[in-house]
C-alpha cells in the first residue's frame, strides 16, 4: 500500500534496533490499528505480563478452593437408635488411688462401678504439670486451646487426624526412683446408656454408705488433670473442650461440676478421595459450662460430670464441585481480568493523550507569544 515493496525496498530498515525492550514489546496484546500504522511499546509488554500474573494467580486460586471443597452443616433429628455411649476419661488427682470413689448413675437408675473398670495407676502430680502450666496443659479457666480446637471442627483436619490413628491411651510415666507416688491416674472407657447420667469422683466413704471406709478430711485434694473426656469413639488426636485442662484449688471441702451437652456428630466427605483414607467419622461433640465452690463438711466434695444427650444429629460435610463448573469459573476470571485490563488500558492512553495533546497546545502558544514579543523588539531596534 505504502509503495515501499514495489520499489524493492525493505521496511525492516526504516524500523528501531532491536534492544532488550524488543522481547517485551512482542507481548503488546493491546494493537489500535493494523500493524503497519503502529508501533509497539513495551508499556504494553509490561501491562500484557501483569496481566497474565493476575489471571495465573486468580485461577490457581479457584482451583485451590475448588479441591479444598466446601463445608455444610446440616443439623437434623437423630432417627438412628442406639443404646450405648462410651465415656472415654483420662484425669489425674493428687490423692492415692484407694482413697478414690467412682461411679457413673444414669437416668434410667442403672449404676456402673467405673473405679472396676477403668484402670488406676499412682503417679507423680508433677509429672503431668508444674506451676506454669507447661507440658501442653492449660489452666481450665485460661481458653487457650480456642485456636486449637477450632481445627476440630474441619472434615478435612478431623480425617486426616483418624487416619492411621492408633485408639489408645498413652502409658502412665514411671515414678522416678526415690518418690513416692503421691497421685493417680484414672484412665480408660466405659459403656454406659445413652440417657443423660452423672460421672462422678468422690473419696472413699463419702457420699456412699459404707461401713468402715470413711476417709480422713486432710486427705481431700480434688485437685485435677483433665487429659481426655470425650463421648464415642477414642479418638485422642481430636481436642474437646475439657482435654488438656486442669484446676487446682488449696482447699479440702471444694466442689467441681461440668454441665456437658452431648451432640452426636458425623464428619464426612463425598466425593471420596481414595479408598485408603477414611471418608465418615461417627463422634459426639460436647459443649461444657463448669462451676466451682467450697462446700460445707456436711457437704459432698468431689468432681462431677454431668452430661445429657441432645436429641439433634449434626452432619458435618464436605463437598466438592464439579469439574466443569471449575473449568467455567476460570475461564470467567480469565477473561473478566483480560477484557477489564483491556479497558483500563485504553483509558490509560486516552488520558495520556488527552493531557499530552493540552501541553502541546499551551506550548504552541508560549513560542508564538515569544516569537511576535521578539519581532516586534526587532523592529523596534531597526527603527
């Protein structure tokens, strides 16, 4: 069109040097006309890449949530039936084992002897915890272990945790040579009604009548460690409200309650990762409020948990989308992040434009301003 090829002429040589903007330039996705009429500038080269950034990211994050998945929680009425409930209770008293009394009393007025069934090993009060509340345990009334907890309540943190998980508790520590095993452990599950019931641990004579058993009041230390309480299957890996707390107090006539409300809870996931990996976890969540006083020797002291069963089933799911609904979400940010960048651009130059054609204008008139001031002053000096 321009006459150059008719005359054998090349218009590669009429154009810039190749430079180290030449390659950014060659990414200009941003042409106004046909490229005869243009010249390429690495300002679109640049907003190209940025743009290109932009998109990767955007998509690389649709595609992160898209196989993290979603959670819904549904909550329902329990239609299951079932008879049992397993009370898993790890706790530590700085009193010896023989001076402990546990029982379990349900609503339905059956009795459990849990000090038969759970197991009861003297140990140390100092091996579980010192005066700073170190070795991972805090102090009930701290709330430490919000964080922590909140963990729990994800499908995919709770079945990672299960998986592989071995259902027991950990060994007692030795006492070391020397000390004499001052406290006790109780530790271990029991199956019980599911019907709301009271768990409870008192000193030996108190409470119950027993000839001959009553227990010096010097010895009273209700004291405690709580290193699991959960409801359903073991699963220690999983914090509940109660596990890795303790409290202490100087007095012998004191009293702890914890008011628990049972939830039966179903953590699952669809659809199913692979067939290694756990996709339906069967537990109870539990939520607490606890109270603590002195009570008068006439009084009962000891630790009580009383718990009830909520009639509601909290599923706990999550779900992942389809892929071509990924593949549509990403082709939307890809081209909402192309077609708005284009915009801006445009309205970029236009405003460059505009503005740069204004100082040339004012510039025009400051030379021709000058140019008539300088002829007359020369007219002037001829005269």
């Amino acid at each position: 069109m321009n006459g150059f090829a008719d005359h054998g002429l090349d218009e590669s040589a009429f154009s810039e040097k190749k430079g180290l903007s030449e390659g950014i330039r060659s990414f200009d996705a941003f042409p106004k006309t046909k490229p005869t009429y243009t010249r390429r500038s690495s300002t679109g080269g640049y907003a190209t890449l940025l743009l290109i950034i932009i998109s990767i990211l955007l998509s690389f994050t649709e595609f992160r949530r898209w196989y993290t998945g979603h959670e819904t929680h549904l909550f329902s009425v329990e239609k299951g039936v079932s008879h049992d409930l397993q009370i898993n209770l790890d706790i530590v008293l700085p009193m010896q084992c023989n001076d402990l009394h546990i029982n379990v009393q349900d609503a339905s007025g059956d009795r459990i002897l849990a000090g038969v069934v759970l197991q009861q090993d003297p140990t140390n009060w100092d091996q579980w915890v010192d005066s700073g509340g170190e070795r991972g345990v805090h102090k009930l009334e701290s709330g430490d272990m919000g964080r922590e907890m909140e963990e729990d309540t994800h499908v995919g943190h709770v079945l990672g945790e299960v998986r592989g998980m071995k259902r027991k508790f950990k060994k007692t520590p030795r006492v070391k040579r020397g000390l004499e095993a001052k406290a006790c452990r109780v530790f271990g599950s029991l199956e019980g009604n599911k019907v709301q019931g009271d768990f409870h641990i008192t000193a030996r004579g108190h409470g119950y009548m027993e000839f001959g058993q009553h227990l010096d009041h010097s010895a009273f230390n209700f004291s405690h460690i709580i290193n699991e309480l959960s409801f359903g299957p073991l699963y220690p890996s999983l914090l509940n409200p109660l596990d890795k707390t303790y409290a202490t107090t100087p007095e012998h006539f004191f009293k702890y309650q914890y008011y628990c409300s049972v939830v039966p809870t179903i953590y699952t996931r669809s659809p199913i990762p692979s067939p290694q990996s756990p996709s339906t976890i069967f537990t109870n969540q539990y939520a607490v409020t606890s109270q603590s006083h002195s009570v008068p020797e006439r009084s009962v002291p000891g630790i009580f948990f009383k718990f009830d069963i909520e009639p509601i089933l909290l599923t706990i799911r999550e779900e992942r989308g389809g892929f071509m609904a990924l593949l549509v979400r990403v082709v939307n940010v890809v081209s909402g992040v192309l077609v708005g960048g284009g915009w801006c651009y445009q309205l970029a130059g236009w405003a460059k434009e505009v503005l740069g054609g204004r100082r040339r204008v004012g510039g025009e008139y400051g030379v021709l301003h000058g140019g008539m001031n300088g002829t007359a002053g020369e007219e002037e000096e001829e005269e």
